[in-house]
C-alpha cells in the first residue's frame, strides 16, 4: 500500500521533468503545423518591411518629436532622425519589392499575403502619416489638426487600399491605385520640399486619393524591378548628403523629392491617356468586324 505523502510525491513532476515534459509537448505541436503556415525566407523579408515601418515612427518620435516638446531643437525638422526615419521607409520598400520576387521564385506560406497587408500598413500607412502629423506639430507655419486630419485621409487610403487589393482581382502586370510604398514615398517628399503649409496638404491628400483610385500602374517586374532599385538607392544617398551637410546635398534632397512628386503626377496621366488609346482601338476594332 502506498502512504498518501509518497502517493502525492508519485503524481508530482520535478520542475526539470515539468520543462522537459512541456518542451516535448511544444515541439509536436510545432511538427503538427502544416507546411503552408511557416515562415518562408519571403515571410522574413516581409517581416522586416514591419520592422523598418516600426524603427521609422521610433526616430520620428525620439529624434524629432520628443526635442521638439522638450525645446531642445531650434525649429524645424531635426536632419538626422527625420533622414534616418525616411531611409527606414526606403529600405521597407526594398524588403517590400524582394518578398515579392522571392515568393515567385521559391515556395511561399499561406500567411504570406496577410503577413504583407499588415506590414504595408506599418510602413507604407502609419511611419508616413505620423511623419506628416509631427511635421504639423514642428514645423513652423503648419496647422497640427489640419496635418493630423491629411495624416488620417493617408492612413485611411492605405487601409482601404489593401483591403481592396485583397479582395479584388485585376488584370496582370497593374496595380489599381497608386501602390502604398510609392504613395508613402510621395508624401514624404511632399513633406522634404518644404512648400508652403497648405499647397503640401493640398498635395498630401491628392496622394491619398490617388491610392484608391482606379488608375493603373505598371508592377515593378524585370527591368522597372531594377529601376524602382535603382531610384530607392539614389534616394538614399541623396538623404545621406543632405544629413552630412556635403555641399549641394541640400539641393540633392529638393532634387530627388521633386522628381518623386513629378513621377506621381505624370504616371497616371501616361495609365489614362494609354487607356482612352486602347479603349480607342478596341473600338475601332469592334466597327470594324460590324462592316465585314
């Protein structure tokens, strides 16, 4: 007969056989997990897309927002944590633009698009408009409310952006809408050109509409996948000359942000103008089996 302490003592687990016995549990749970929802290498390449979208709101926040309130900056935007939080959004582009190739190229889980949604929205959704409400809160002829209502219209447009991209099919080769790292892009170069306060939110929200517009724009595959590379590399070293003070670096910056602006106003009229020709054609098309 077993005394009830050694009984209780029968049933009880050491803290080592506990662990061990939790472990084992832990790793058939994770053979369990189909193949389909683990991490692929474009998962990880989306996965720090979210962490640059994240550390560009933690610069934005610490190295010109927080100066700002404390009074320790003189005015303005503070160089070095502004160019820093923009790179950060540049190189979650890069992340966002190889996920892509590399989920053609090798297997891809079942997480993949939910995992892009969601961290499009940090990088290309949140990092620029909260970029846009302290540049409102900093700059010196901005309007706080009126930046942080252009801010919402930014986020607002990327959300419904991908919630339509997720449930809608198009054509191959086009996005509908002005794609979030190009519309993110946009905004804040906006922002670095220093314009006038309400010619840049005039600008700001022209964007945001352009995101859930109709108007095609090619997907940057082959030889438009290397340019968009080549353009986010430039940006990045023009910011890099703006933030060393290199002479001419500042001309740089303008430079680089004014060609964005440019690019995002001539795309669509290029999209629409080449739709009308090909609606055009159609048409001609069609009048032209009626007579035969």
């Amino acid at each position: 007969m077993v005394e009830p302490d050694t009984q209780a003592k029968a049933h009880t687990h050491t803290p080592v056989q506990a662990q061990s016995h939790w472990v084992t549990e832990l790793e058939d749970e994770v053979a369990d997990l189909p193949l389909s929802t683990r991490l692929s290498i474009a998962d990880a390449l989306t996965l720090g897309n979210a962490i640059c979208g994240f550390m560009a709101v933690y610069f934005t926040t610490t190295g010109v927002l927080v100066p700002h309130l404390m009074g320790t900056t003189v005015g303005g935007m503070s160089k070095h944590s502004a160019a820093t939080a923009v790179t950060l959004m540049l190189l979650a582009s890069v992340f966002d633009l190889f996920d892509g190739l590399v989920a053609r190229k090798l297997r891809s889980s079942a997480m993949g698009a939910e995992l892009d949604n969601l961290s499009d929205l940090i990088s290309f959704g949140l990092a620029p408009a909260y970029f846009v409400v302290v540049w409102g809160l900093v700059a010196d002829d901005a309007h706080g409310k009126v930046s942080a209502a252009a801010a919402v219209m930014v986020v607002l447009a990327v959300v419904l952006r991908l919630a339509r991209f997720s449930c809608t099919t198009i054509r191959d080769g086009v996005f509908q809408g002005m794609p979030s790292p190009f519309g993110a892009m946009t905004v804040v170069s906006v922002v670095l050109l220093e314009l006038p306060f309400i010619p840049t939110v005039v600008a700001i929200v022209g964007i945001a509409w352009l995101m859930v517009s109709r108007v095609e724009y090619p997907k940057p595959r082959g030889r438009l996948a290397v340019i968009t590379l080549g353009w986010i590399l430039i940006s990045m070293g023009c910011l890099t000359a703006w933030t060393l003070d290199v002479p001419g670096g500042h001309l740089l910056l303008q430079t680089g942000a004014a060609l964005q602006c440019v690019a995002a106003a001539v795309i669509p009229c290029f999209a629409t103008t080449r739709r009308v020709n090909t609606m055009r054609a159609n048409r001609r098309e069609a009048r032209a089996d009626a007579l035969r």
